[in-house]
C-alpha cells in the first residue's frame, strides 16, 4: 500500500490517496509503504488507512505532508482470529478479482493500442473480414 508522503496526500474530506500496487514497481522518497505483518494483510490496511480521516496528521502551509512521525501516531485495534480469517476470506478473494480485472484492462490497452496503430499504418486490413 502507497501513500504520498508529501504533495496530494488527502483528498477534499481528508481522507488519504493511496495505491494499492502488487507485482514488481519502483518507489522513490516521497511515498510511504504500508505492508502487513503477522495476521493482518495488506488488504486490511488499505480499508483500514482508506477509511482513516488523516488530515489532522498533515502539515505544511505550502505543500500539504504526512511525516512517518505523524503515521505512526496512529493506533489501530486488531480483531480476534475468528475475524481477521472471516475477513481474509471474504475481501482477500475480492482483491484478487480487482487485481485480475485490473491485469486483463492492461493487457487489452496494449493490445488495442497496437492494433490501432497497425491499423492506422495499413499494417492490418481488416476490409476483408466478416463480422
């Protein structure tokens, strides 16, 4: 889970913008990484920060911040076992129906974008096609 260190880091209700990434990506200094440990996931703390007003932990007159001191202000209540495992079972399978959609939408723009583009160049004549 991303937050944006500094810049935009609320949205209009002060509520944090976060990415939720998997895979391989690259993170420069002005992001936050959030990653679960023991019985909590990932997807946990995304709902749990998303749904956190953070603008009392932002500061700066010019440019809004949130400092790693200000986020580890915050306390967060961990639910029993028999919650986290009712929890991972219902939104853990949702997240992976986002990431796939979210996948396959990316796979078809590129792939729409390169028919496009050999479409436009003469590359590809589909005149001769029956639909």
């Amino acid at each position: 889970i991303l937050m944006g260190e500094d810049g935009s880091v609320m949205d209009e209700k002060g509520f944090p913008i976060l990415q939720y990434v998997w895979g391989k990506f690259w993170v420069n200094n002005h992001a936050h990484i959030f990653k679960a440990k023991e019985c909590l996931t990932d997807e946990f703390i995304y709902l749990f920060l998303k749904n956190i007003n953070v603008s009392h932990l932002v500061t700066g007159a010019v440019q809004p911040k949130i400092s790693q001191k200000n986020i580890n202000s915050l306390s967060i209540l961990i639910p029993s076992n028999k919650y986290i495992i009712q929890f991972k079972n219902i939104v853990t399978t949702l997240f992976d129906y986002k990431k796939t959609i979210l996948t396959s939408n990316s796979f078809l723009e590129k792939l729409r974008d390169t028919l496009l583009s050999k479409l436009m160049t003469g590359e590809i004549d589909v005149s001769e096609i029956d639909i």
